[in-house]
C-alpha cells in the first residue's frame, strides 16, 4: 500500500471511530442513571475508542511528514 492510499484509509478509519465515539458518549448521556454497570462499560468502550483515535491521529501526522505535508 503506498503512503498515500495509507493516508486516506487512515483519515477515513478517524472520521468513522470519532463519529462512534460521538455516538457512544451521547447515548451513555441519554441513558441517565439507569443500568450504572452498562454505563460503566459503555464508558469504557468510549474511552478505550479515545485511545485508538490518538493513536490513529499520530498515524496520520506521521504519514503526513512522509509526505511532506504539515501534520
């Protein structure tokens, strides 16, 4: 796979996890004080999906400096 196709796949995997992420958080919102060991792995699964997005996102910066575009 070349640096660029790597880029874009990269770019698109960020846009789907950020837009689970947003969707995850606003249901654990919406969910009140309900089913509080739910919340708590819903919670976590958001924050372990958080993780992944740094670690996408340092991905990115760094195949962009391959590219010799600004990060």
């Amino acid at each position: 796979m070349t640096t660029k196709k790597e880029l874009r796949q990269v770019e698109e995997d960020l846009v789907r996890l950020k837009e689970s992420t947003r969707d995850l958080r606003t249901q654990i919102n919406e969910m009140g004080a309900t089913d509080l060991v739910e919340r708590s792995q819903m919670l976590s699964m958001a924050d372990e999906q958080d993780e992944l997005v740094a670690d996408l996102e340092r991905r990115r910066d760094e195949l962009r400096r391959r590219l010799g575009e600004p990060a």
